[in-house]
C-alpha cells in the first residue's frame, strides 16, 4: 500500500446511535480511503442492510487493502443485539473494548491512525464504567499524564486548557503547569502533526477583557500572561492573554495556526459556528494519531438512514493527512 493511503482504524462508538450508520456511509462514498471497522462485523451488517447499501462485511487480512464494495472488520461481538435508539448500558464494555482493540492495532504498527464515531458518555456511566469522555480514557489506555482536545475546522483550530468540567472548577484548575504543558503540546502538535514550521498561538484570557488588569479577576495576570512571557523568552511565537470576545475576529484569525481557550465553552461554540458539519475533534499529546467527529450520538434519528457521514469523513481525511505528515507505520 502507498503512503497515501494510510490505514485508519475506525470505531463507530455507541452502537444504538449513528455510528455503525455514518461509517457504513464512509465506506460506501470514500473507497479512496482504507478503512479498518472495529467494531461487531454483525452490527456493522445490520446497519448496511438498513441503508440498503452493497457492501460486504470482510475479515481484516494483514497486509491488504479493502476491495472496493468491501467493508474490512476486526470482529469485536456485542453481547446482544443493538436496537437503534434505544443505548444498553450492558454495551458499555464492547464500547471501550473497540478502543482498545483499535489502539491496539495503532500500538503495534498495523494501522496508522484512529478515528472514533460517537460515544454516549452517560450510558457508560450507568453501566458502572467512570468515564468522562474520549479524550480522558484515551490518555489513560496510552498512559500518558496530559493530552490536549483540539476541535478543527476550515480557518481556525482551537485548543482546550481544560475539557469536560463544570464552570465553577474551571479557575482552580488551570495551574501555570496545565497551561504551559497545553501550549508546548499544542506547537508541538502543529509542527510534527500539521507540518507548519513556526506555529504562531492565540492565547485567550480567562476572565472577560483578559481580566482588565485584575479589576474582573487575578487568573490572567497572575498564572496566564507569566506562562506566555516564559514561552515567549524561548522564541514560542504567542500573543495573549487575547480577550475572547476579540481573538476570533477574522484579522486576528489570520495572523495564527490555532487559539488556546481556557474553558469548553470558550472556544468550541465559536469553532462550531464556523465549521459545523466540517469540524475535527483531534486529541494531541498522544503517542498515536487520534481524530473524532464533532457530534453526538443522534439518538432520534438512529436506524433512520437520514445521518450525514460528513464530520466523520473530515475526521478520516484530517487523520489520513497527519498520518502522512508524521510517516507512521502503514498497512
């Protein structure tokens, strides 16, 4: 196989929703793209069969690329039959074992990248399984003490200090050492992963007016803008701490590769606003290549045939070109 044609381990996520649905349509509109489903080959049948589409459910072989009208599957068994949906805590655990799996063939250099369909996190939860998202369990499975959730779209990245937190425990934690390790990974990301020489970052304050000069809050003077002076005194090119109500105009947005936002809500609804539909969540600081769609699981319209495999595709395209950036192992 050629470099252009890395191969993509991809799990469809909760199996009562959309994603054995939208990978189904990936394979079926994408056969330019190597694909590896992990996920259960029955399942993944079942959703072809209700898209009425032509597509054979193969075992993955080593070594080969999919035929076309072939969907490769490393076979992963639910333990009863998804009902579209209608989430079973009780697939909680294949849930997670797809990740593995998939991490798994990444580890070992059999597949390039991972890319993940959509996880519902309260079903995990209520299976007894704690679990805060993606990002956070991946890191644990690559043992691997911070990594950073970038959400992507055409014209801006951002970049998130702190993910799924409730507001109020947003302040006390970002800590000068979370902020900076957050930057480093960030340029280091853009430079090994994206191919851009000298990254240049928006830092985004914390507080409104970046704090107005401790008037609205101490966080951007006292943690935030020493973190960006150290980096800066090491040639990092950042500006910040940018208000956000500023930093996403689009002069501001042109003089840089990505934004560093403090907080979940921060950043994403502006990046969402952007680029819904075409927007990557992609979790850097990982010894692997992991991208993700920017939805949910879709529950209402699961069985449907009405879900678009768009963000999906963007998520397979964006990892397949970083897979080519950083040289991984191929198929």
């Amino acid at each position: 196989m050629s470099a252009a044609r890395p191969l993509l381990a991809i799990t469809p996520g909760e199996p009562a929703g959309i994603g054995p649905e939208i990978v189904a349509k990936l394979v079926h509109e994408h056969p330019e793209l190597n694909l590896l489903a992990v996920a259960d080959a029955d399942c993944m049948r079942r959703a072809i069969q209700r898209l009425q589409l032509s597509i054979d459910v193969v075992p993955w072989s080593p070594g080969c690329a999919p035929a076309t009208g072939t969907m490769s599957c490393l076979d992963v068994q639910l333990p009863s039959t998804e009902r579209p949906g209608q989430p079973n805590p009780d697939h909680a655990p294949y849930v997670l074992e797809t990740l593995r799996q998939a991490v798994g063939m990444i580890r070992s250099g059999r597949a390039a990248a991972l890319v993940t369909g959509p996880v519902h996190k309260a079903v995990i939860n209520r299976a007894g399984i704690t679990f805060s998202g993606h990002t956070e369990f991946l890191a644990r499975l690559a043992g691997v003490g911070q990594v950073v959730m970038m959400l992507a779209a055409p014209g801006l990245r951002v970049a998130l200090v702190t993910t799924h937190l409730p507001l109020r425990a947003v302040a006390d934690s970002i800590t000068p050492q979370r902020l900076e390790q957050t930057i480093r990974i960030t340029l280091g990301a853009l430079h090994h992963q994206f191919g851009i020489d000298s990254p240049r970052l928006q830092v985004l304050g914390l507080n409104p007016h970046a704090g107005e000069g401790g008037y609205l809050g101490s966080e951007d003077d006292q943690i935030i803008r020493p973190v960006i002076e150290r980096l800066q005194a090491e040639g990092a090119l950042i500006e910040g701490p940018v208000p956000a109500d500023t930093a996403f105009n689009p002069p501001r947005l042109q003089r840089c590769d990505a934004v560093v936002a403090m907080y979940h809500d921060q950043g994403l609804p502006v990046l969402k606003h952007m680029g819904f539909g075409r927007s990557v969540n992609i979790t850097l600081g990982l010894p692997f290549i992991r991208t993700s769609v920017d939805h949910g699981t879709a529950l209402d319209i699961a069985g449907l045939g009405r879900a678009d495999a768009g963000s999906l595709y963007q998520a397979a395209h964006t990892a397949a070109a970083m897979a080519a950036v950083r040289h991984l192992p191929q198929c």
